[in-house]
C-alpha cells in the first residue's frame, strides 16, 4: 500500500517551468503569462499543507476564477495588499459553491445539485433537462480535495497538475496545431460555458487526460475575465513541456530530407 | 477521505441607490434569500420597489443573482 509521499517527491520541480512559460508567452506573445493549478489531495492532506503552508490564503472569499486572475496579475481580487504569485484556497475561501465542488473540496448544494438553479437562471426547459446538465458538469468526488494552489507558472512552488493558458482565439488556435502534432488526432471540446475555468479548464482536462479548449462561462466573465476576446485552454501539466517544444519546433519549415524515405 | 460540508450563508449587500427593484434576484434565487420591499415616500413609479436580502443565512452562493442584476447593484462578501 502507497504510504504518505515524501516530502522530497513533493517539491521536487521536474521541469524548468519559468524557462517553459518564457517561451510560450514570447511566442504567442500572450498578455498573461500561464497560470498552474495544483490539488492537494484530501488524503494525507496535512501533509501537503505543511508543504504549502507558506503560500497566502486570501482575506476574504472569491471564486476559482478570480483567484486565477489574481494570481495572473490581471486583477487583485485577494485583499492581500500586494498582487500574490499564489494563493492557496481552502473550502472557506470560496465564493462560488458549483466551482468549489467541481473541484472536489464539498458536495454540491442540493439546489444547485437537483437543477433548480440552473432551471432558474438559465430558463432550461424542464427541471429534468437541468438537472441532467448539471451532473453531466466534470467534477471530482465532493472532499476528494482539501485545497487549490494556483499560482504564476514561471513561480511555480511545485510540478503543477494542470495549467491554464489564456489568449485570442488566434493564440488558442496556434495550440492545437502543435497539440496534436506529436501522436496525431483531433481535438475534442468538452464545453458547455458553464463552470468554464472550474469544470471546463481545469477538472476536465484530469478526468479525460487530454487537453480542453474552453470559452469560460457567464460567472467567469461577470466575476473575472472582463475582456470578452478572451478565451482558454486547460493541459494536463506532463503535456506541457511538449506542446511548447513542438509550438517552436513548428516554425522550423521541414526539409525533404526529414520525410520518411519511400516518400523523398 | 474528511469530507467538508457546505455552509450555506453569506453576507449581502445590496446597493439601494443602484436597486430598481425589478425583482430578478427575487425570481431566479432558489433558496429564496430576496424580497422586494416598498420604498416609503417614493413618488417614481420605477423606482417604487427596492431588493432586501430577507435571509442571507439561506444563501448557497451559487451568484445567480450577481449575474442576473443588471444595475451590479448586489454585492455578496464584498464582492461582484
């Protein structure tokens, strides 16, 4: 039975995530540089948050994607006095309930959780329709997690396990081709624009193991994301270092030569 | 596995200069938090009626009503 990890393989860095996100946003020449994601499990969670214990929490209550904005150094939403690098949430430190959730650190509430919300707001059709909308939102099992570290990637305390990339759509569009450059395939979105960095960016990207294009959400924009040309991408951190390897191996024309020889 | 469980409440404000009282919160809050309220001596008809958090330890934070108000006139923690 795997016993606690050691602290060791918690902080050990395996890549150069400054160097990594110098690149990326030098060659897309993105606004905002790239924000990671790390979720401290709920189990032998105490262990974690020794590890973790020197990264701020805010004063006051705010929503996952405010504190990715935050953190991005777009907005201060913290109530930390200076823009924070990173900033670690605990469930009391949420201001959206469905996003806490979808991220694993409480139930949904019932209202939400039975489609009378959503039936509510977003005038579905029927209760059903709701309801079945909402459980189909990504989302880890309630207490699965006991806190989110998000945080400037080029400062990351610890290999990340997703990060989240924002830009134009011509910026999103000059990641997919490189995307699938290494083993082939097509993209599929898995977006509804509800729960966009939560369930879409982040959640999402765990559970499928693939990258995930999002448009955010009508939250994110109203709480967040004000700039509307805005959209993201949620990738699994281990894909991260080659999709920015292939990103800049993209701009080198192939040669004749590199084909493989029956086609020369 | 601690499972954490939900605790509903929060602290709301609502900006009266800002209310219309067009009665959105009431409508799409599904634990019932707002109601709207007669603004005594008010001679404006459109603006006869204000938003009053009646029960805020109800509230289940799920921000319908900030993305509904159209006038940003609720402010839930502080925040929009």
């Amino acid at each position: 039975m795997a016993g606690p990890l050691l602290k060791e393989q918690l902080v050990s860095v395996k890549h150069d995530w400054k160097d990594l996100s110098g690149k990326l946003v030098e060659k897309l020449e993105l606004k905002h540089e790239p924000v990671g994601v790390y979720l401290v499990p709920s189990v032998h969670s105490e262990r974690y948050e020794k590890f973790f214990e020197s990264i701020s929490r805010p004063s006051g209550k705010l929503t996952y994607c405010q504190a990715v904005e935050t953190v991005r150094g777009s907005t201060n939403y913290s109530g930390l006095s200076n823009f924070p690098d990173a900033l670690r949430l605990e469930a009391e430190d949420f201001l959206c309930s469905a996003g806490a959730a979808n991220l694993g650190l409480y139930d949904l509430p019932d209202a939400i959780k039975n489609g009378e919300r959503d039936f509510l707001l977003r005038r579905f059709y029927s209760i059903e329709a709701s309801m079945v909308t909402r459980d189909k939102i990504p989302h880890f099992e309630p207490g699965s997690v006991s806190s989110v570290v998000v945080f400037k990637l080029s400062k990351a305390p610890v290999d990340p396990h997703i990060i989240l990339i924002f830009g134009l759509p011509a910026q999103i569009l000059s990641l997919e081709g490189p995307y699938v450059m290494r083993n082939g395939g097509r993209i599929q979105a898995d977006l509804l624009g509800t729960c966009g960095l939560c369930a879409e960016m982040t959640v999402s990207p765990i559970l499928n193991r693939r990258m995930n294009i999002s448009t955010l959400c009508g939250g994110a924009r109203a709480h967040a994301f004000k700039d509307p040309t805005e959209m993201g991408v949620g990738i699994p951190a281990q894909e991260f270092p080659n999709l920015v390897e292939d990103l800049l191996n993209r701009q080198n024309i192939p040669k004749r030569q590199d084909l493989p020889k029956e086609l020369q | 596995m601690s499972t954490v469980t939900f605790q509903a409440g929060a602290n709301i404000k609502i900006d009266e200069d800002e209310c219309v009282g067009c009665r959105k919160c009431v409508e799409v809050c599904p634990e019932d938090v707002y109601e709207l309220e007669r603004r005594p001596g008010e001679t404006d008809p459109d603006r006869e009626y204000k938003s009053v958090a009646i029960a805020s330890e109800k509230c289940i934070l799920c921000l319908s009503c900030l993305e509904i108000c159209g006038k940003n006139a609720i402010y839930i923690e502080g925040k929009q």
